[in-house]
C-alpha cells in the first residue's frame, strides 16, 4: 500500500470522509436518536482544530471528498471558519454537507460562500403533523424556507434524503418527487439502517425496499438508469424530462459495500471503518496525546485501514448489533 494512500484489506481506495462535528441536533428524529437523548460532555467532542487536523491527515492520503454531519452540523458554533479552511483545500474535489435544513434560512448563504458544493436536506414528509411526528418537532414550514434558501444560494447540487417506512410515510413518495422534480433537485431515498434501540416502532414491520419505492415512482414517472454518482451509496435513476435523478440507498435489499469509498470520524473522533461495526480508532487520544504531529495520525489512519470489514451484516428483523444512534455515528 502507498504511504500517500488509504486502501483497504479488499483492494477498495477510501477518498471519502465523513466528518461529523457535533452529536447534538435541534431534532429528534426517531429512526435517529432517543427522544431523551445524553449527548457527550462538550470537553469529550474534538475541537475544530481536531476536527481540521482530522480533514487535513485525510486530505495527506489521498482524500478528495469529504462531508460534514452532525446531529445537526449547522449548531456547531464557529463552523464557518472550519468550512473556511477546507474550501480553500484545492485538492478537494467536493465538500458536502448533510442538514436537517432547519438553519439554512440564514446559513445557506453562508455556507456557499466558505466553499460548501452539494447540500443534502432531509424531509421525511410533506405534511405539518406527519414531519412533527418524525422529528418530533414542528418546523416543517421553516425546513421548507430552507430548502429554497438553498436553492437560492446556488450550490452545484441540492438533494433531499427520505426514509420511507411502511405504513408511516410510503404513501409520500409520489409527492416527495413530484416537489423535487418541479423544484429541480434530486431525491434520495433510503431504507431504514438498524442503528440503536428504538421504540417509536418495528423496523422489520416498516422497512420498505428500494425496489417497491421505484415501483410507486414508475406508476407515475419514468425511469432510466443514470451514470450520476456523488462518492456515496446512492444509486441514481433519471426521471426522464427533468434534472432530478432520484438514488436509492439499499443496506437491506441492495447491498452497496463492495463499492465502499468511506469511512466516518464521529465528534468525539472515533473512526468508524464500517457503519454495521462497532469497532472505532480512537483518534482524539492520539491527537490530545500527540497534538500537533501529522505525521503519526496519517500513520495510524492508514493502519486502521487493515481492519476495515468486507461488509455490513443489516438484518431488518434481527436484534440490534450496532447500539449507537445515527446521530452519533455521523450522517
């Protein structure tokens, strides 16, 4: 393996970082985090010098794309300067950023101007009460205004994330569409990922696979396969007539590891070689261990390359085997 490369056990190149800053979120989204959740002392969650030195040890190995995820990244204070910092990284090809889209009516600006390219909001549903029920907030008009905020502000792509469920928000994915193709962003859909112990309701009773929710869509729109791709797991079709590519990211009924290009920091710096493991580097020891020494973490990113898995193992009516939230793993 090159020393100016990270490569994993099974021959696949990581240029792909998900970097999240904060574990903390305006939401509450119930596939997402506990209703009462515990976040980590703030003393425990890196700092934004950590989290550069992080980004630019990855960057030193090859790195091209990295995105920033919380919780909700856009709470973290003094993230502009962080976002500052990277855009001017020239050999970044793509910095991104996933959101919950309730900050963008003031931020979206903001974000375009430090060097932010691609933004992904989630939106669950369409409707007031259904969107309170999932975030268990009622801010759907104000996600709404930020979306157009971003639509505004001139990213090179804005695309909307959506978990469907069975029975709870399925019957949207025509809507869901329909607001993303006459606005002209992109759409992802995702099966639900079996990430901490939940009791809002039964994974294995909700889960809805990619191929039903392309079977609605085709009721009413057509379909082609697309070449698109962003660095991530979505698999992209075009919804012919239009700009919006609608991707489906399938850990249940499509699995997409052998392509895998990433691996995760989350914001108390544990890196995350796989999103179906428990497993994680610690690096802020290392960093508050050996503050300032580059050299040594690129060194033990790249070792920590050797133990990356071939795979997940998500089974939607299995018992949970990662406990963590997805709030605290990183979009």
């Amino acid at each position: 393996m090159s020393s100016t490369e990270l490569v994993d056990p099974f021959g696949r190149r990581i240029t792909y970082l998900r970097l999240s800053v904060t574990d903390r979120c305006d939401f509450r989204c119930t596939y997402c985090m506990s209703e009462h959740m515990v976040f980590a002392p703030r003393e425990q969650i890196l700092s934004l010098e950590e989290l550069y030195a992080v980004a630019d040890a990855f960057i030193g190995l090859g790195g091209k794309r990295i995105r920033i995820t919380g919780g909700e990244p856009l709470v973290r204070k003094g993230l502009l300067g962080l976002l500052e910092r990277l855009g001017e990284r020239g050999e970044l090809e793509d910095l991104a950023m996933t959101t919950n889209g309730s900050q963008l009516p003031v931020m979206a600006e903001q974000l375009r101007a430090a060097g932010v390219k691609r933004l992904n909001i989630s939106l669950d549903s369409l409707r007031r009460e259904r969107f309170a029920a999932f975030t268990r907030r009622d801010l759907l008009e104000q996600v709404l205004a930020g979306i157009e905020a971003a639509r505004a502000a001139g990213f090179a792509r804005v695309k909307l994330n959506s978990v469907i469920q069975k029975g709870r928000n399925d019957d949207e994915v025509l809507e869901l569409v329909e607001f993303a193709v006459e606005r002209g962003l992109d759409i992802s859909f995702i099966e639900e990922m079996p990430l901490g112990s939940i009791s809002s309701h039964r994974r294995e009773e909700t889960l809805c696979s990619s191929d039903e929710v392309r079977q609605r869509i085709e009721e009413r729109f057509a379909l082609v396969r697309s070449s698109h791709v962003t660095g991530g797991p979505s698999r992209y079709w075009q919804v012919v007539g239009s700009r919006t590519q609608v991707g489906f990211i399938s850990p249940h009924s499509h699995n997409f590891c052998s392509s895998c290009n990433r691996v995760r920091v989350t914001a108390e710096g544990k890196l995350i070689l796989c999103l179906g493991h428990e497993g994680a580097l610690d690096l802020k020891t290392l960093m508050r261990r050996h503050p300032g020494d580059g050299e040594r973490l690129r060194a033990e990113l790249a070792e920590a390359l050797r133990l990356k898995p071939e795979r997940h193992r998500f089974e939607a009516d299995a018992q949970v085997q990662v406990v963590r939230f997805m709030s605290v793993t990183g979009g």
